[in-house]
C-alpha cells in the first residue's frame, strides 16, 4: 500500500490529468448518450439536444459553485472528506441510472421543463460530481505542485472532445445503448478510484498543509476573502468595482461562444437532421477554441483572427438575410467557421484575462456562469420573448463588437448603422417597384450596404456590429414585399409563420425555412392540394391507386401540416392525423389561413397529438389501408420514424393489401436507398418517383415520394406506371435502427 501510494504521489500530474480527463470524458459521453435515448421521446426535434446541453451547462455551474462554496469555507483536506463522502454515496445511486421511462411528449405543456426534471433524475448526482473534477482538481493541484495549474483545464476539453470525436464514429457505431450504458457505469466507478487517489495524494502532501496555511496567512495579513484579486492591480479604481468589472468581462466572454454554439447547432439539425453526429461537430468546434486558448497553441493569430471574423460575419449575414439555404455543404461550413473563429476570438481574450491560481474556482464560475446563461438565453429565454429566431443574429453581432479594443465612442457609431438600416430599406421599396430577379434583388438590397460596411465600418468593430444588425433588421421589409408575414411563433418544436405570397395568391406554412403546405385564397380552389401534394403529383397517383384497391377505408398521415391531403379524403373512409407540434395543429384549424380540414374533407378527420410512434401504438393492428409519412421539422427528418423498429410498428398497424408512403423530398439527405434496405429487411419491396415539375401558377412543386408493400393490388398499379421505380434492397447493408443511423452515408454533398 505504501509503495503505491509513493508510486502515485511521484506521478501525480498523470494522475491529476488522467482523472480530469476521464471525467470530462464520461461528461460528454453520457449527454450524448442522454440525447439519442430520449430524441425518439421527444419527436426527434432538435431542440431535444439543446436542452440537454442546457442541462449539463446548469450542472456544470452547479459543480462549480459546489467548489467555489467549499473552497472560501473549508481547508482543503475538509474539502476532500466532505467530497469522498458524497462520492460514495454517488455509488448508492448507480443501479438507477438509465432507469424510468419518460412517457411521451403529449403528457406534458413544457417539453423543456420537464426534459429537465426527467434529467435531473436519471442522471443529476453523477453528472454533478462529475462536472466538479476539473476546478476541484485544479485547485488540489496547486496544493501539491507549484506548477500552473490551468494545462489542466485544457486536458478537461481534451477529455470532452475525445468523447465526442469517439462517439459518432466509434462507439455509437460498435455498441448498443444498453451496452454502452453498462460502460458508462464502469467507467464511472474507474473514476471514483482515481478521485480517490488523487485525495491521498493531497491528505499525504505535506505540501498541502504548508500552502493551506500560507493561504490563511495571506488572508490574515490582506483581511480579504482567499478568492479576492490583488489590491495593487485596481488600477485606481475602488476594488469591487475592479472585480465587478472583471467578472463581467469573463462572463461575457464565455456568454457570446455559448450563444453561437446552440445558435448554430439549432440551424444544423433543423436544416438537416437531430443525430449525434450532427450534434458534435459544433460542440467539437467549440471545445476546440477552449483547448487552443488554454493550451496557449497560437493557431490563428490575433490579427488574424480578427480579419477572418469580420469577413466570415460579412458572408454569414448575406446567408441569413437572403435566407439561403443552398448549397448546403457550403452554408452549413460558413455557419460553423464563423462559430469557430469567433470562439477563438472570445476564448483567447479569456486565457489572457485568467487571474492566478488563487482565484481559479471563481474564475471557472465566472466561465460557467457565462456558457450556462448563453444556453440559457437560447432555449428558454429566447422563444418566450420572440416569435422567430432572433438570438443567433444578436450573438454575431456581440461577436463582431468584442473586437473593439478602446473603449471609446462616439455618436457616428450609432448614426451610421442607423442610416445603413435606412439604406437597406430604401433599396427593398426601390427594387419593389421594378421587375428584377430574386437574385438581382438580394444582390442590390443587401450587397450594396455590405460593401459599403466593409470598406468604411471594418476599422471600428462597434460601428461595424451595429452595422451588420442594422442590415439585418432592415432585411424584415425586404422579407415583407415578398411574402407578408400573418404570424409567426415558435415553441420546443421550432419556429412557424403563415405569410401570403401575392404573386401566387396562396397562404403558405413554413417550418423553419421549408414549406409545410400552402392554399390557395381563391374559394374556387380552396380544395386543391398544392406543393409537394398536388393531384397532379406523386400523392396524387398515390391515392388514385389506393382508392381503386383499397381493402381498408382508414387512412393515417403522419404530419399533418395544412392539412392539404385530407382534400384526398372520401365519403366513406375515416381518417387520423398524427401530429406532435400543437401549434402546427391549432394553425391548420384556424379558418382565418387555411380550411383545408374544415371545408375540403369529404370524410371523418381525427387529429392525434403526441409522437407517431407512440400514438400508432394505440392503433388496432391492420387496421389502415394507408399509411403516409410526412413527418418534418424545417427540412430535417426524424430519425426514429425510419429505423427497423419503425417500419414493423407500420407494417402491424397496416391491413392486408395495405401499403405505405413516405414523402422524402429533402436537401441535404437521400434517404431512398435507406427504405429500401429496410423494406427488404420486413419482407417488403417498394417503388420511388422523383417529379421534378415545379408549376407557380398551378401551385405544384418537385417532391420525391417512396412506397412501401408486401402484397397490395395498389402497389401493383404503381409500379405500371412509368415514372416509379422500383428498388433493390441490400441485404448485406446494415439497417438503420434505434440504437444505429449512418447520416454521413445518405448525405447530398453537392
């Protein structure tokens, strides 16, 4: 025992370093694993990932305010006791872990409040214990070495970027969630021990009682707190005002990254999908920026990187004010550089603002206090306060404005900006009145004011902030002369808005960017179905061929948009929509913008709130003779409606001669290939059409459609048609599942 405890005591930085990284490891392990357990719960909405981030955040500040409260009223060897007793009794509470079932969305008004109770009872005690390691540790450390202590809060990302990197590629793959949960336990318990390693290290220092006591010495003599900064640095100013002003700096600082982060992941996962591995990226982005700044790895330098964030800011506002959403590689990129560079920028001026050792738990506060209240911003604050997404736009332009480094002003920095507002407007009401093309258009309203931003505004970052905001506020009345906005809102599940399109003379719901369905004004043509559902369309001949076959008149639609398929519905069937967002299905009943389902079904329409998958439960089994699947947020497809488990949910749930429709018109994923493997594997085959027709004045647009049967006379009469397809599914592929989807492999990357 005794060699082993001077085996550890002469390795102790590795020691030190191995525990902090192993616990930021399993920090970020068990959100992701949090996160896919609970997506297919949740609808696959993307805001699923943000709350759990938004729940580690809380925890992490937690852990560190648990550190700062000891460290001020505690020695450190009564630190570690109180510490190794909760670590302890963390073991009692470990067969619990993963346990309960989380019921359905349905069940409850606040998805994110109760994401979070759910959370906080799965896995609250050990992520809190775990999110103390880094600052308790660092602390310990300066106890028992006289080195720098901060190289370890880069191994603590090191740690998390790992896991993050190893999940998508390595483990999510290899392992089942259940297995991988029984890893996570043992890994855990791996972690107590090295905790309590490095505690026999610190109670056996002799060290550590020396410095303790040099500390209470320094505290005697300065009568201030262990944790206050040095009198002399004040600079003149009062010292809590010094302090005040510092803490708010560091805040802010942490603030404007963490902001970008959920801003930024919630533009990836609704434009694409909600998978870990879309989850990570930017996650991975951002940890990387902390693990450059506190490892002191100048990559970028500042000038720079202050460039690249004023050139990437430029793009990236033409993107959201044109509202652009193609290329999707290209704009996806452009998102995440910015997040990076800006992370860079706002991590760096935080490793050089750090205090010295004796202020570091106040310092890791100050950090997390920061992330958390951008988390915070973003998830819960934010859609309470504004109707579309407004948060991101804010956080690039306090991007942009950290860069100024003096800290004057003066009125031409708020003039300016004001008469760029001005400008943009005027080109939006000038462009109105001739007949140019959209592209013309976003070039002379927003072109035209940018340039003039990055010659002149580029050498005062305020001016050039406000600047950027300005065009973004004035893109609204561009955004109005083209489709006038007759409500928008947003809730857990992302953002609606009902405009009106004089050109086209219909009322179109879009999810995000991506249009859910749209009519016309018009009472003689009401009843058509328009877009992706248009009788002349895929839908269309989807429906001629059920109607002449049908051996069940029940139909289900999952996603109910609009509405605009229950124009389908006859006399003498019975219809069910399934729907999860309870905007969308207050929206499609309110007459005032669409009465699809009031004036237009020939035949009984039920709605059904909840997840699909859940709901379809309750079903008889072979009870539809159709069922269709149009199920999206924005343009991202839940993945949980598409794995094995799924398709024989489905396949139950359909009569005899029944078959199933899957809508998969998307932009970034193929997702053909992926139903066809798993109709072979259910004993099924199916067909596809791509239409590519689009048709303003007949309101049809291009849509991609899939059908899926074991024995139906209407797949029959499908597959005579020539413009379907059928598909051979691989039997050697590996089949998308709950526990497994490969989103790299179906990915459009032109």
């Amino acid at each position: 025992m005794c060699f082993l405890c001077l085996f550890v005591a002469k390795n102790m930085v590795y020691l030190f370093a191995a525990t902090i990284f192993l616990s930021a490891l399993l920090l970020f392990w068990i959100q992701l694993v949090m996160a896919k357990m609970l997506l297919p719960r949740l609808g696959g909405t993307p805001a699923v990932w943000n709350t759990c981030m938004l729940f580690f955040q809380v925890l992490l500040l937690a852990g560190y305010s648990y550190v700062l409260a000891t460290t001020s009223r505690l020695g450190v060897r009564k630190q570690a006791v109180l510490h190794g007793v909760i670590l302890l009794l963390s073991c009692l509470y470990l067969p619990l872990l993963f346990a309960g079932n989380t019921g359905s969305i349905s069940e409850t008004s606040n998805p994110a409040l109760w994401l979070f109770v759910y959370l906080i009872g799965a896995i609250g005690l050990p992520v809190f214990l775990i999110s103390t390691t880094s600052p308790l540790l660092q602390k310990w450390f300066t106890h028992v070495s006289a080195g720098d202590p901060y190289f370890l809060f880069a191994v603590s990302n090191g740690g998390s970027l790992v896991a993050l990197l190893s999940y998508p590629l390595f483990l999510e793959r290899t392992f089942t969630l259940s297995r991988q949960n029984q890893i996570w336990i043992v890994m855990y318990v791996v972690f107590l021990l090295l905790t309590l390693a490095c505690m026999i290290v610190l109670w056996k220092s002799s060290h550590s009682g020396k410095a303790e006591q040099q500390e209470k010495e320094q505290v005697r003599k300065r009568g201030l707190p262990p944790l206050a900064p040095d009198p002399t640095n004040s600079g003149g100013k009062p010292l809590f005002l010094t302090c005040s002003i510092q803490r708010f700096h560091w805040i802010l600082l942490a603030f404007i990254p963490s902001s970008l982060l959920f801003g930024v992941t919630t533009y990836i996962t609704t434009e694409i999908a909600p998978t870990p591995l879309l989850w990570t990226i930017p996650l991975a982005l951002y940890l990387l920026t902390f693990i450059l700044a506190f490892a002191r790895k100048n990559l970028l330098p500042e000038r720079l990187a202050n460039t690249a964030l004023a050139g990437l800011a430029l793009l990236l506002t033409l993107a959201l004010v044109a509202n652009a959403t193609e290329p999707t590689t290209l704009i996806v990129l452009l998102h995440l550089c910015f997040l990076f560079v800006a992370g860079v920028v706002c991590h760096n001026k935080l490793a050089s603002d750090r205090p010295d050792a004796t202020r570091l738990p106040e310092f890791y506060l100050c950090v997390a206090i920061g992330g958390m209240v951008g988390g915070l911003f973003n998830t819960l604050i934010a859609p309470t306060i504004f109707n579309t997404i407004v948060e991101y736009p804010l956080a690039i332009v306090l991007a942009c404005m950290i860069l100024q480094r003096d800290k004057e002003f003066n009125r031409f920095d708020f003039l300016l900006p004001a008469c760029m507002a001005l400008v943009t407007i005027g080109l939006a009401l000038l462009v109105d009145r001739y007949d140019v093309s959209a592209v013309v258009g976003v070039a002379i309203v927003f072109g035209i004011p940018l340039v003039v931003i990055n010659h002149h505004f580029r050498s005062r970052p305020v001016r050039f902030a406000l600047a950027l905001g300005a065009v973004m506020m004035g893109s609204i009345v561009y955004s109005e002369i083209q489709n006038r906005t007759l409500h928008d809102e947003r809730n857990f599940f992302g953002t609606l808005s009902v405009r009106f399109d004089p050109a086209s003379s219909t009322r179109t719901l879009y999810h995000g960017n991506t249009i859910h369905g749209r009519q016309f004004i018009d009472p003689n043509h009401q009843c058509e179905p328009l877009s992706y559902f248009h009788r002349d369309g895929p839908l269309g001949q989807i429906f001629e061929a059920f109607n002449a076959n049908a051996f069940s008149p029940n139909v289900a639609v999952v996603g109910l948009g609009t509405g605009s398929m229950a124009s389908y519905a006859r006399a003498n069937q019975d219809w069910t929509f399934y729907e999860i967002n309870p905007a969308v299905a207050r929206l499609a009943q309110t007459a005032e913008y669409f009465t699809y389902l009031e004036k237009c079904a020939a035949a009984p329409v039920k709605i059904v709130l909840g997840d699909a998958r859940l709901k379809l439960q309750n079903a008889p089994d072979h009870h539809y003779g159709l069922i269709v699947l149009d199920a999206f947020n924005s343009d991202a497809i839940p993945i949980h409606l598409l794995t094995e488990e799924a398709i024989s949910l489905y396949m139950s749930k359909l009569a005899t001669g029944g078959m199933i429709a899957f809508h998969i018109s998307n932009r970034s994923l193929k997702l053909d290939a992926v139903l066809a493997d798993l109709a072979k594997r259910n004993n099924s085959i199916s067909l596809r059409i791509v239409d590519g027709e689009h048709n303003p004045v007949t309101g049809k647009d291009p849509s991609e459609w899939l059908v899926m049967a074991q024995h139906s006379p209407a797949f029959d009469s499908l597959a005579q048609k020539p413009n379907w397809r059928l598909l051979e599914g691989r039997t050697e592929s590996i089949a998308w599942t709950d526990d497994f989807s490969n989103i790299l492999s179906v990915f459009r990357w032109y």
